[in-house]
C-alpha cells in the first residue's frame, strides 16, 4: 500500500546545495558590483565645493553722503526720511546774512578799486574827466557811490596840480621879466658906456694940447668905471634869474614826473587789489551758492541728521546719506580668513536674501570682481574678513521678484571648483599623515 507524502516533505532525489551556491554568488556579485560603483563615483564623480559667507546687498555706485564746506545755521530743511530726491534738487538752506554781508563788502572793495583805476587812468593821461568803464555803470548804490568818490578826489587832485604848476610858472613869468629889465639896463649901460668912451677920447686929445685940466677926464673914467660896474652887475643879475628860472622849470618837470610815478605806482597797486578782489568775490559768491545745499545725485535720503531750524552744521559733518536709484546692485561678502585662500576674481556666487525663505525665492547668480588685499575688521563685533565684492548678473537683477535695497543681509555661496568625493575624504587624512610626518 502506498502511504501519500506531507506537504513539503522532501521527495527523492532533491539537492538543496545548487540553489545554495546560487544565492551566495548572487550576493557576492552584488556588493561587487555595489563596490565597483561607489568607487567609481568616490574617484569620478565631481562635487562643487563652496564656502559660505554673509553679506549685504549695496549699490554699484556706493551710497553719497552729503555733507557742507563751510557749515553754518539751519534756515530751512526740504526733506525728509525716505524722500526721492532728483540731482541738484534743493535739500537744505542755510542763512545766508553773514556770507552775504561779506560778499557786499568785497563787492564794494571791487567797486572801489576799478573806480581808483579809472580816475588814475584820466590823470595819466591828461583827460578832462573820468571816462566810466562798462563796470561801473550798474545802477546799483556801490558803484555809484564807487564813482562820485573818486570823481571828487579827480577834481581835487587837479586843482591841486594846477594850482603848484601855476606858482612855478608865475615864479618862470616874474623872472623872465626880470630878465628882460635887466637886459634893458645892459642895454642902457653897454649905449652909456659907448658914450662916456667917446667923450673920453676927446677929453684925452684936448688934455694933450693942454685945453681941458685933468680933473675933466678923471670925472669921466670915473663915471666909466662906474657904469661898467653897473653892467656887470646886470650881467650878473640876469645870470641869477636865468639860473633860477631853470630851477623853476626842473621843478615843474620834477612835479610832473613825480606825479606820473605816483600815478603809475597807484595803477600797479589798485590792479593788484582788483585782481585779489575778483578772486575773493568768486569765492564769495560760490559759497552763497552753498548757502543751498543740493543733491548730488537722484536717489532716496537715509540717515537724515539733521532736524532743527536754527541749528548749526559744522563743517564737513554728514548730513544725510543718498543711496541711488535706478543703480545696479553689488553684493559685498564678508569671508573668513580661513577660507580667503579659495576665493579667487571670477568665481560664480550664488546669493540668498536672508529676509526670504528660500523655498519662496530664486537665487541670484553673480562672479567675484574684486578681493579686498588686506583684512579688515567690523568696529561692531571686532571680527576679521576679507571683504569679496560680488557683481551680479542682468538676468538675476530682472528675475528677482524681491525689491532689492541696500542694507539687505545675504548669505553667499562662492563655488570654489569641483573635487572628487574621495578626494573630500582622504583630504583629512593626508593632512593628519603630514602633521604626523612633520611632528616626528
């Protein structure tokens, strides 16, 4: 009788070991293979290396403080805190009362001088009258007043002249006159001794014959020798007035020459003081114009310092900042001395607003321009870094749905090239091996 086997009883003739076999070889050809992989991927495969760093989002052009040369007392404040401003835009006026007196005064020294130039231009050259150069014809009171000043001192000035010429030519007239009487004298004396000569030369010829006594012809040599004596006299005479005449007439041409000095002399000095004036007034008028303080570029004011009317500014303190508007955006990372040696000009960047969760926003993309060559420090927090300008693309710019201002913190990518995952892991160990190397 047959007896029928159980369920899953082993029949006749079955050999468990081949399917064994089977298995084991499978499995070992599994991790093989799962070996063979990963070491592929640990020497082939790239991974991008990055480090990390913080940063804050600028503008290309830096933000404009705005500041004054001079300082001065508050009239009037036009703006405010987050207000667009345009180029050249009026942002605050100070009093102008003191630049503007000051200004005045250098005016009228201008004024003054021109109108000295123009008096000693007429007395140089012998004019009647002051000709009036364009300049002095405002009708503003200086240089009226400029004017009639010096138009009285020209009068006086000539009257003067004229009156000291006129004495030294009447002196000239009297001595001329003199002169001639004295000429006349000669003359008489010169006829006179012609005369008593011929008279003498009868005397002698009838003195001779015994016709006349002696006393007749030593009266006349006497009155010879004393009209002769007269006439050298008057020779003498005419000799002292000629002398003194040329005296008088140096004189004249000294006072002429020595006012035509003076003049000239005058001319040098008054041209000098216009010249210095008209220096001095330029920079009197340029800071009136700074008496408005003005935008130098179109943007939006942040940090306004100023608040009161009244107050006083002094000078060279900030006054408010502008930061630009339709400017391009830069991204300044702060990175770790440690990792300076990795960041090189060129590399891409990737950025994150820190404000903005990432799942909600596109990261921007940009390249490395510029490496600070030294380290510098945060005044805050005394931390040291290397500050790494990053420039960033035209299509991030336009695909950032964000606003973008300055001040915005960041966190920044630098990629720093590709390496193989076995190189990240034996990095390490060679690093340990060659400290070990080097301690031994």
């Amino acid at each position: 009788m047959t007896v029928p086997l159980a369920v899953g009883a082993k029949q006749p003739g079955d050999d468990p070991a081949p399917f064994g076999k089977n298995f084991i070889v499978l499995g070992f050809a599994i991790i093989a293979i799962f070996s063979t992989l990963t070491g592929m991927w640990l020497v082939a495969a790239p991974i991008q290396g990055a480090i990390v760093a913080n940063g804050l989002v600028e503008v290309a052009s830096n933000v404009k403080t705005v500041q004054h040369l001079e300082g001065g007392i508050v009239s009037e404040i036009l703006v405010q805190e987050g207000d667009r401003v345009s180029p050249s835009q009026v942002l605050v006026r100070l009093q102008s009362t003191a630049s503007t007196a000051a200004a005045n005064e250098i005016k009228a020294q201008w004024y003054e001088a021109k109108a000295t130039e123009a008096r000693l231009i007429a007395e140089r050259d012998g004019k009647d009258s002051i000709e009036i150069p364009p300049e002095l014809k405002d009708p503003g009171k200086m240089a009226a007043e400029a004017v009639s000043g010096q138009e009285s001192i020209f009068r006086t000035r000539q009257t003067l002249l004229r009156e000291r010429l006129s004495l030294l030519q009447q002196t000239t007239g009297s001595l001329q006159k003199e002169i001639e009487g004295y000429e006349g004298q000669v003359a008489a004396a010169t006829r006179k001794l012609e005369l008593i000569e011929e008279q003498l030369g009868d005397v002698r010829a009838l003195y001779q014959k015994k016709l006349v006594v002696r006393t007749r012809l030593t009266d006349l040599e006497t009155e010879k020798a004393d009209v002769g004596g007269d006439l050298s006299g008057y020779i003498a005479s005419i000799g002292v007035a000629r002398q003194k005449m040329e005296e008088t007439k140096f004189k004249v041409a000294e006072l002429n020459a020595s006012t035509a000095a003076d003049i000239v002399a005058e001319l040098g000095v008054v041209r000098a003081k216009i010249y210095e004036s008209a220096q001095r007034i330029a920079a009197a008028d340029d800071v009136m114009t700074r008496t408005e303080i003005r935008a130098p570029i179109g943007g939006t004011i942040v940090g306004l310092k100023i608040h009161t009317i009244g107050g006083v500014i002094a000078a060279g303190d900030p006054l408010m900042d502008i930061v630009p508007v339709d400017d391009n955006f830069v991204v300044i990372a702060n990175v770790d001395p440690l990792d300076v040696d990795q960041v090189k000009v060129g590399l891409h960047a990737t950025i994150w607003l820190s404000a903005v969760g990432r799942r909600y926003q596109q990261p921007m993309n940009g390249d490395v321009r510029t490496l600070s060559a030294d380290r510098l420090v945060d005044p805050r927090t005394g931390k040291a870094f290397y500050a790494a300008r990053i420039v960033l693309t035209p299509q991030s710019l336009k695909a950032t749905p964000v606003a973008l201002q300055a001040g915005m913190n960041t966190q920044v990518m630098i990629e720093t090239g590709a390496r193989s995952a076995w190189e990240y892991l034996s990095a390490p160990v060679y690093a340990a091996m060659g400290r070990a190397l080097r301690e031994q």
